[in-house]
C-alpha cells in the first residue's frame, strides 16, 4: 500500500504546507530538481528561516515527496515518482474546479470490510472524505461520477477492490429535499467556509493593477494557492439544486481564476531569476 501523498492534512500558511506549493508549482518546471540553497532562498521570500525549511524538506522526504539528490556537488530535492503523479492529479483539480450539471451521473461506493482490516477501513473512508466524496450510511459513499477513476484508484491501492461494489446511477431520489440530503451527506457548511475565507483573505489581490516580477507577487502567488488547493478536493462541484441559495463557490472560482491569470506569470518569472541568480529572492 503505498503513502498517502496528498498530505491534506498540512494546514494552509504552516511552512510545510507552503513547501509542497513551492515544490508543485516550480520544481517540475525547474527541469525536476532544485538546489537546496534555491529552495531556502524562495522560501525565505515568504518569511521562512533556512533552519525551519530544511526541517520541513525533512519532513516531505518521510512521506515520499521528495528525494535527496546532489547534482554538480550542489544538495538539492527531486520529486519521487508516485509524487509527480499526485501533483499532476492535483494541477487537474487545483486549475479546473468541479461543477456537476442536472444531468450528469453519480457515483455510489458500497463496501463491507470485516473488522481484521479496520485499518484499511479507515483510510478507506479518510481518502474517499479527501477527494469530496459525501458519507450516505457507514459503508456507501456518493461522489460526480467524474471521481470514479479516482475512487477505483483508492480501492487498488487499498487492495480493497474485492471488497467494493461501484454504482454509476442518476439523480437520486430522496425522500425530503436534494439540499437537505446533501447536507447531511457532505459539510456543506465547512466548504462554504473554505470558500468563505478564501474570498475575505485573497480578494484585495485581485485589483485589475499591473503585477510586477517581485518577491512580494511570488508571496502573494504561492499563498493564493497553498490556501486554494485544498477546495477542489473538498468541494464536490455539487449541482445547483443541491446546493445552498448562497453558496460562495462560484466566487471563489472566479477570484482564484483572476489571481492566477495576473500573478502565475510574474511568479514563475521570479522564481526564474532566483534560480538564475539574477535577484535576491527576499521579500519586498
């Protein structure tokens, strides 16, 4: 069974969870390796002590993220394989959010797993929660069925296959409302909130102003994202009807979509000259 890379649970802003955004924004265009001294230097651009960032390389070495590898006598990080296939997981659901219509199908996951296999029972449902699948009974699960490649995925992994049926169905009826089934079925209420504070922390970024190549636009960038990334896997893109009247998501949306459409660029161009050497990657 292999490691559980996505690593869902590194809070937003901690600086571990800061370094996999770095690394997943800019290590893969970097050629696939970055020098330690480069990856110190853009993390010190968003306020983070050399010593406390080679603690938390430390830290995503132990869950198979990066690999330590030296090139030209220079320490530097590689991605592992089984982490450039989360990051390219999490590119698809980061820079294309989830949005079921009507008539789309659904996914049900129904499964019994005896009480020998407690464990795997567990991360089961942990994994199936990370990836925005709703909680109907104990053992059945409801997602898009847009996530069924991805719950297949959890199963083998899992090696729980066997012990799995998959449903694709339509609307499904319930005995009250669509928005009261859901509610119960997903916490409608947390992901409202994510969208929430996404809204209130990173509005004001996106001014319509001209963003220059600084170090205060990486920071700006990087925190844009490393809050963002956790919602496209929570939020299930639920249908209109499933929804509350006042749901935020679409806001959230389209603010993420402005933010990166003026700072990606001059983020990227930042990160460029530091590893170049041609600017000190310090914030402004």
């Amino acid at each position: 069974m292999s490691a559980v890379l996505d690593d869902m649970d590194s809070r937003p802003g901690s600086t571990t969870s800061l370094l996999r955004t770095v690394i997943g924004l800019y290590l893969r265009e970097a050629g696939g390796w970055m020098s330690a001294k480069d990856i110190v230097a853009l993390m010190e651009a968003l306020g983070t002590s050399g010593t406390v960032t080679r603690t938390a390389l430390g830290r995503l070495r132990k869950k198979d993220v990066v690999l330590q590898e030296s090139r030209d006598g220079l320490p530097g990080f590689t991605l592992t394989d089984g982490a450039s296939t989360m990051l390219a997981r999490g590119d698809r659901r980061i820079y294309n959010p989830r949005s079921m219509g009507d008539a789309d199908p659904w996914c049900l996951i129904s499964f019994s797993i005896p009480e020998t296999e407690r464990e795997k029972r567990h991360q089961l449902r942990r994994r199936l929660h990370w990836i925005g699948c709703g909680t109907v009974a104990a053992g059945l699960w409801i997602c898009p069925d847009s996530l069924r490649a991805e719950v297949e995925e959890i199963l083998a992994d899992l090696d729980l296959r066997d012990m799995a049926t998959v449903f694709v169905t339509e609307t499904p009826l319930v005995g009250g409302s669509l928005r009261d089934a859901a509610s119960s079925w997903w916490d409608l209420e947390a992901v409202a909130g994510l969208h929430k504070d996404f809204i209130r922390e990173h509005g004001a970024a996106a001014s319509g102003q001209r963003v220059g190549v600084t170090a205060q636009a990486f920071a700006t960038y990087v925190q844009c994202i490393d809050r963002w990334r956790i919602i496209p896997y929570l939020d299930p893109g639920l249908p209109p009807a499933f929804l509350p009247a006042d749901w935020p998501g679409a806001e959230g949306a389209e603010l993420f979509k402005r933010i990166v459409a003026a700072y990606a660029e001059p983020s990227a161009e930042f990160v460029r000259r530091c590893l170049q050497g041609t600017v000190a990657a310090t914030a402004s």
